[in-house]
C-alpha cells in the first residue's frame, strides 16, 4: 500500500496510463500460426486501500472501472481472458486474493460486471495473488500473459519475485507484464524484477510521453519468443542439458541442472540469435552438440527437433605387450577444445584407466593423445576420423619403455643431485628435477625405449661439477642401473691464497655486476680455466664461472669485473678474487 500523497497525476495522464493495457493485448503476445492465433490473457487488479487516492477529485479506483470499460470491449473475441484482484473485501487482510472470473472464451461481460463492483480496501498480497494464477495456468497448453496493475508494492512478507522466478523455471507457460502507477525508483524494483523474471516488461508512468513510447515498443516487440526443444537419443525422446548463449559474447541465458530439461519444454527468450549447446541429460565427458544462428523472433515459436547420435572409440594400450593402465584426452579437431579427459572425468578415472576404454562421441574428426601417468614415456598422439554415427573406431596403442636406476655417489653415499635426462643429441629435457633442489637418489625412471644423455649436478656440495653421460642404450623392458660417481673438482687442484688468506675459490657463490667487461666461454667445464683468465688480465679484480645448463644456456660462461661485487649465494656459479701470490 502507498500513501495517498505520493499520488500526482491529472486524470488524463492517469487515463492515458491505462490505455498501455489495451494496446499490449490488442496484439496477440503470441501470433504465429505454431502459437495459435487465441491468446490467454490474465488480469491481476489492485483494489487495495490506496487505490482510494484522489487524482484531480477523483478516485483512482472510479478511474480504474471507467478505463476497464473501454479496454474490455475492445479485445479480440479470439482471446480467453480472465480478471483476479486483490485487497477488495477485507482490510487488514493478506489472504484477500479472489479469481473473479477464470480464464476462458465470451468473459468481456462477466468481467466488466465484477469490476464495476469493486470496493478499494485491503492490502497488497501480490506473492499470493502471482502464485494463485500460477495454479490456474498450470494445466493451459498455451503461452498465457498475465497483466498486473499495481500501485504499490508487497506489503504482506513475501517475495513475489522470487515466487515468479520459481513459477518460471517449472512447467508453467507464461509471460508477465507489470505496470506500476507513478511509483520511486526504490519502489518500482519490486515490480521490475517480477517482469523480468517472467519474460515480460515492466511499465512506469512519470508522465504520458514516456508511457507512451514504452507501450509502442511493447506492442512493437510483442514481449518475446520461444524455442521448443525435442532432444532424441537412440531413437527415444530424453531429457536434455541445455546452454544458450546470445551468439557473439559470452552472455549465458539458459543452463539447466544435470537433470536437465523434459522433450518438447519451452524456452521463452528475448528476440535476438543464439548458440546451442545440447546433449542427453546425465551424460558426461563428450562434446555437445552445438548449434549456431538459433534465431528467436517476437511472438513466434521456433520447432528443434535434435537426434543425438554418437560414434565409439576404443582405446585398447599395452606397455611391453602387457595391458597398461593410462591417461586418455581427446580433443576436437577443429575447436581445439578437449572434449574428453580421463584425469578430469572423474575420482575414479583421474589417475588413469584400464583398457580397453570406450569413450563416445559426435560424429567428427578428433585428436587422440594416451600417456601412461607417472612416467617419462613419450605420449601416442593421433588424428582419429569418425565419420558417422553408430561407428566404433578400435585404437591399439602399443608402448615400448625400459627403466633408469639412477644412483649419484659422494665418497661411497649416495646423494642428492639435480637430474636432467634427455633424447640422445636433444636439448629438451624429457625428464627434470627442480632447479637448485633435486631429488634424492638412488631414483627410478621409466621411459621409452631409445638413447639418452644423463646430466647429474649435486646438491648442497661444494667443489663438484655437472657430470655429464651421454648415448645410454635402453632397451626394451630392461633396467639399466647408472651409478654415476661425482668427485671434487678441486681435489687435484692447487689452491692459490689471497694475502688475508681467504680461499680464493667461492662454492656456489655469484658476483653479479662489478663491470663485467669481458666474456669468455671455458673449453671445459671447470671453474679454473675462469680463475686463471681472471689472473692473467691486469683489468681483473674478480671472476663468476656460470655452471652449464643452469642460468646460462648449455655451455660454460666466464665473466671477468673490473671491481670487486658483492658476493651472493646461488648454486649456478663459483666466483673469486684476483689472488695475490707469495
């Protein structure tokens, strides 16, 4: 209920108001042959005390009667009409919902009768009134519109919103228009959101131009469209997931649950063109089908008639002739998208699966891609071509892998290390620890069978060097045990002593700037050769040796400094001073 004095209109703008109802249904919501040309059209009438708010001497609710005889007669005979009001017999009363005349053919003077008795009293009950046409629409087959007229908001506690909103996402047919008599901003976002949430538009009169304009758009658009979705699977019609985009952005408007929707449900959308995407509720894991251009136009209903047929592929893998648990992903050629991924599927199938393993899917052509998790075997990759529905494509994937027992040893122990393997001659790594960190050893490895080069760098010692082995033969389900051991590079080296006695070799150590003004590249990976360049040029102060397949690239690199930098900690480098010699 509003207070009287917000209330400032003349009669004939109130009068002009009015009018937008007769022009909304003088055009059928919905006109297309598909829809039929009858048209349900319910009123929801305010008779709530306010309505005895005075416009120019005037009562709105004499108003209301003298509009309502005019606008009755002139709906088409063709049209079923109904008239539901609210607050007209009690006051103080939320439960003062009445049906006044149900929805049906020849109601014009039924329905100008129980408006000329109307007596503005009660409350403003519209979740009641919203949720009490929602039952009477329940078992028409036709799209109904349903006009409310109010001149205030909810004023019983609930939410008639929400109340749409859940009507909506049911079985009910409708579209909801709401027109608002000269209500706040504030106020009018109760009503706006109610004919959004039904399909609809909502009408606010600040003046009759604008009220005006509003309603020639309404009657222009006829409110919206709809698309009636007929989903098959094997021949019988299913439930149907379903997403609509408007086609160009990412601006979703339909997603239904995984229970997804039931044959022949009807879509009511803005007009406008739309991307499908549809498959049988409850299956997951394949790519659905996808439909573009859909296009929505006002007042008319588009038809979509879908057979989901899928194709099969099976994966059958063995390692070494024997079955192989694996990891299969399987993308669509022409969108790149993954369609299918076992480590994502499910808990069950994310650390990989035995085959053989079906995976359906869309007629097209796919890119199949199979690893056996938790090793370094290359992947099996291949375009797969299934080119009609109901075909089941048979994929052996036969994998050849041998192990690498890798042991570092320091003075007998075994050690931690930095690991790097790759293809025999190749600069990718086909296997890699954590720079600067490693892993334990002794550590097995499985890879396929082929040539390797092993490249081991200790960690947390000093004075050792990157070992490098190149050309390891593995060979088919074998294990080749590497004990590789690692020796001080120092060990055999003269120490050289700056005149405070420092050691001038610094482990691990950088010393970055200091005017770098020459570069060199060792002819060997030994910190030394950096050393005694350092010694031989006047210029020099200090030096920083970059270990091989660290910061660097794969070779050594030597910097010679004009000045002495600080010295900081970092494993990729051994550093020093010019050393003064007694």
């Amino acid at each position: 209920m509003i207070s009287y004095h917000k209330k400032n209109w003349s009669i004939n703008s109130f009068r002009r108001f009015l009018w937008i109802i007769l022009c909304m249904i003088s055009f059928p919501i919905f006109s297309a042959d598909n829809l039929k040309k009858k048209s349900d059209i319910f009123f929801i009438l305010d008779a709530s005390g306010s309505m005895w708010g005075q416009i120019e001497g005037k009562a709105k609710i004499t108003i209301a009667k003298e509009v309502m005889q005019n606008l009755i007669p002139e709906i088409s005979d063709e049209n079923q009409i109904g008239l539901m009001a609210y607050g007209h017999r009690r006051k103080s009363d939320c439960s003062d919902v009445e049906t006044l005349v149900k929805l049906g053919e020849n109601n014009k003077k039924s329905i100008l009768n129980s408006v000329m008795k109307l007596t503005a009293k009660g409350k403003t009950p519209l979740t009641r009134s919203v949720n009490q046409a929602f039952e009477q629409l329940k078992q028409q087959q036709k799209i109904a519109t349903i006009i409310l007229i109010s001149d205030g908001i909810e004023s019983c506690g609930g939410d008639p919103c929400a109340a749409v909103k859940a009507a909506k996402s049911g079985s009910i047919r409708f579209i909801l228009h709401t027109v608002g008599f000269g209500l706040s901003s504030e106020e009018s976002k109760q009503l706006q959101c109610m004919a959004k949430a039904g399909g609809g538009e909502f009408f606010q009169a600040n003046n009759a131009v604008e009220l005006l304009n509003s309603t020639r758009k309404a009657v222009k658009s006829n409110g919206t469209g709809a698309l009636k979705l007929m989903l098959q699977s094997g021949g019988k019609p299913v439930n149907a997931w379903v997403r609509m985009r408007v086609s160009g952005t990412d601006e979703t408007v339909v997603f239904t649950n995984d229970d997804g929707v039931e044959p022949g449900h009807l879509f009511l959308l803005p007009p406008g063109t739309y991307q499908l995407e549809t498959l049988p509720a409850g299956l997951h894991g394949i790519d659905p089908m996808l439909l573009n251009n859909i296009k929505i136009e006002s007042g008319k209903m588009l038809v979509k008639k879908l057979d989901f047929k899928q194709a099969t592929l099976q994966v059958t893998a063995l390692n070494n002739g024997e079955p192989a648990v694996v990891q299969i992903r399987v993308k669509n050629e022409a969108t790149g998208k993954t369609v299918f991924d076992t480590s994502t599927y499910s808990t069950f199938t994310m650390r990989g699966v035995k085959t053989p393993y079906d995976v359906s899917l869309l007629p097209g052509k796919y890119l199949l891609m199979v690893t056996i998790p938790e090793t370094s075997i290359e992947p099996f990759n291949k375009l797969i071509d299934l080119s009609s529905a109901g075909e089941q494509v048979n994929e052996l994937v036969s994998f050849s892998s041998a192990s690498m027992k890798i042991v570092a040893q320091i003075n007998g122990k075994s050690a931690k290390a930095e690991i790097n393997v790759r293809k025999a001659g190749e600069k990718h790594n086909v296997f890699e620890t954590m720079p600067y960190v490693g892993a334990q050893t002794p550590l097995n490895l499985t890879f396929s069978s082929g040539l390797y080069d092993l490249y081991i760098t200790p960690v947390g010692e000093q004075g050792f060097k990157q070992k490098v082995i190149n050309n390891i033969v593995l060979k088919e389900n074998s294990v080749k045990d590497m004990k590789v051991i690692l020796q001080n590079i120092l060990n055999n080296k003269k120490t050289k002593t700056r005149d405070n006695n420092e050691n001038s070799i610094e482990l691990n150590m950088d010393r970055p700037g200091g005017g770098d003004f020459r570069h060199i590249v060792p002819s060997s990976d030994d910190p030394v050769l950096c050393q005694q360049a350092c010694q031989k040029d006047e210029h020099c102060k200090a030096w920083t040796y970059v270990k091989p397949n660290t910061i660097q690239g794969d070779k050594p690199n030597c910097w010679l400094k004009s000045s002495i930098p600080d010295a900081v900690a970092n494993s990729c480098c051994v550093s020093g001073l010019k050393t003064i010699e007694h």
